[in-house]
C-alpha cells in the first residue's frame, strides 16, 4: 500500500501555533505500514499453516472428507467469506461491522472444517479454540516482523505531543489494542501515545463515527478542540467532521521504486506460473 507523505501535517505545524486539547493519528498506512501488496497478505503464513494442519489431521484420520482436501488459495477465499458473514450480521443486528482477528479465525475454521468432516464433535470444539489462538499469535508476530515505519510521521508526533494536551491513537483494526501497541512500539513509536482506541475492543468503527465518538468520551474532550490526522477520507476525515472536529488528510504517494519493481517482479511471477500451468501435460 502507498503509505502518505507528512507534508500536510508539516504544513500545519509550520503555519499554525494552536494547542489543542487532543491530537490523535490514525495507525496504519498512516504512521505504519506493510512494505507489499495486498497488505493482508500477512494472513498467507497463518492460510498455509492451516492448510498444512488440516493435511496432517486428515492422513491421522480426524477428518474425514468428503472427496478432495481444499487447497490454500481456497482457505483463503473462505477467510475473506467468514469476514463478510460476520461483518454482515454485525449490520443487521444494527452494529459496526467490527471483526476482532479471533472471532474471524474462528469462523474461518469452522468454515473450512465444518461439523461433517470431523469423526469426533468434541475434538473439533478443541481443535477450532487451539488452531484460532495459534493462527491468531502467528499473524500478529508476521505484522510485527513486516510493518515498517512510514518516514517522516514520528517527528510529526513528536511535534504534536509538544503542543497538544494528550496524543492518541485510534484505529480501525482487528487486532488488540495491546497488539496494536507493540506494532508501533516496534516502530519507533514507544512512549509517544498517552493511551490508544482500537475498533476491535469497543466493537465501534471510524466511518460511523461511534469509535471517535467513545474516544472524546473516555477523555472528556470537545471536538471543537480536537484534530485527528489520518490517510482515508471516509474513516478519518468525514467522520471527524462530522462531529465538529477538525481533520488533517494525509494523501497517499507513490511507493518506493523498490516496492513498486517487487510488486512488479511478483505480478511477473505469478503470470510465469500461471503459464507454465497452462503448458503442463495432462496425465
């Protein structure tokens, strides 16, 4: 993902003296962000992982399916299944459609291992809590090792944490916010937060404005006195508006050449596989 560039905010801090009560920064592809494209494809390791648990049981004898194993590339189109399933019966029972990372791994298993291929139900219950928590850690810990700083947004911080009251994160996110910390501990960002509101505890989101709005409240903040930074418009500049505060957009800019020639080279790659796929005698 292109992350954005800091002018905006550099602009902001040159031409303005305020000092507001509360400045608060969107996390990722704002202060972090993932060097490669798409950026969810930190759940590939935990998608091939299942893939290789699920191989192991069936050859022991727990599972028992019907016809061929799925493959990884359709574990994972069933992860994305299970975020829509859940996003779309948090919206009908009127919430944000909020999908904390265990909850999503959960419903992924029991999607991909549903009750028929399983020769013990209460082998299954254990299974399903097991895998979610090991495939939950291991997402995290590849986030951990793959986000990186975004350049120049750490001396922003510093900037804002001189002149405003407290600074805050606040994030639209399916991880803790204690898994949310770390991420920016580890990029540079330790000590620089007076606390952060992350979608996944609250089970409020940014674009409806519930997640800002819990924020304001837990800090006894105004919005009048109040500015937001962020890179989506519809998450951290509409909302923010919205409920009279004000909001610093942050618009993307073109990836490094390095990033952008390995996103090249993996297109390439993946078209070379496609091809030798083609050409491939048939048994």
């Amino acid at each position: 993902m292109p992350y954005p560039s800091p002018r905006p905010l550099r602009r902001y801090f040159s031409e303005s003296n305020e000092k507001p009560a509360l400045f608060s920064f969107d996390v990722f592809d704002t202060l972090v962000y993932r060097p490669f494209w798409p950026p969810l494809k930190t759940c590939r390791p935990a998608v091939k992982l299942l893939h290789r648990a699920i191989g192991i049981l069936a050859k022991e004898g727990s599972f028992e399916y019907q016809g061929r194993r799925p493959q990884w590339t359709e574990l994972h189109t069933l992860r994305f299944e299970a975020a829509r399933q859940i996003g779309d019966e948090a919206i009908a029972a009127g919430d944000d459609p909020e999908i904390p990372l265990d909850r999503w791994i959960h419903r992924w298993l029991e999607l991909a291992c549903p009750a028929e291929v399983i020769t013990d139900g209460r082998d299954r219950d254990v299974f399903l809590d097991q895998t979610t928590e090991q495939l939950a850690r291991l997402e995290i810990e590849t986030d951990l090792r793959c986000c990186r700083p975004v350049p120049g947004m750490r001396e922003q911080v510093l900037e804002a944490r001189r002149r405003a009251g407290r600074v805050v994160f606040i994030s639209d996110m399916y991880y803790k916010g204690t898994d949310v910390a770390r991420i920016l501990d580890r990029c540079g960002y330790a000590n620089l937060f007076d606390t952060g509101f992350v979608s996944a505890d609250t089970m409020r989101t940014k674009p409806t404005g519930r997640l800002f709005e819990h924020a304001l409240a837990e800090l006894d903040v105004e919005p009048t006195d109040w500015i937001h930074t962020g890179d989506n418009r519809s998450a951290d500049v509409e909302p923010v508006e919205r409920l009279g505060g004000r909001s610093i957009h942050l618009p993307a800019r073109r990836w490094p050449i390095r990033h952008q020639l390995g996103f090249f080279g993996m297109l390439v790659g993946r078209a070379i596989q496609q091809f030798r796929r083609i050409l491939r005698p048939r048994a």
